[in-house]
C-alpha cells in the first residue's frame, strides 16, 4: 500500500470548483426547463387548456419547491462535504520514505 498521498491544493481547488459549477449548470438548466413550461401553459403560450395549465402551473411550483428545499440542499451539503475531505487529507497527507 502506497504511503505518498501528496496531492496538491490546487488539485483540491479543481475539484471544488467542478463540483460547484456542476451544481450551479443542473439548477440553472433546471430553472430554465421550468420557465419554458410555465410559458408554454399560459395564456397564448401555445399550450394553453383552461382546465390543465392550472394543474401543470401548480406541480411547476411544487417542482421548484422541492429543488429549492432538497435538491439545492443537498448539492450545499456534498459541497461541505468535500470541502471536509478535502481539510481531512491536507490534514493527514504525509510522506514516506
């Protein structure tokens, strides 16, 4: 088994940095698939049908509902994760000879 970690902070930063502009593309895409359906659904958005675009506009709020209470969340929390590992192994992160 090796004995040589040594990874270098700028390593660390790259995967923090990936990590976040990850989490930032699926909610930003995420928000942009919600809009375009809102759009669609109201009046003179092409799929308009008075008894559905109510209940379409009504599970579009419940979607952005959950992702801003779970799914945002969690990518906060993976963050902090990482962030912790990361503070683990430049903790513990040794040479041998």
């Amino acid at each position: 088994m090796a004995d040589l970690i040594n990874l270098q902070q700028t390593e660390y930063d790259e995967l923090q940095t990936k990590l976040t502009a990850t989490h930032l593309a699926i909610e930003k895409g995420e928000a942009e698939i919600r809009k375009a359906c809102q759009e669609l659904v109201t009046d003179g958005g092409g799929f308009f049908v008075k008894d559905i675009s109510a209940n379409v506009l009504a599970l579009l709020l419940q979607m952005e509902i959950i992702i801003n209470t779970s799914i945002l969340n969690e990518f906060c929390n993976s963050e902090q994760e990482i962030a912790t590992f990361i503070q683990s192994i430049i903790e513990t992160d040794v040479t041998s000879s």
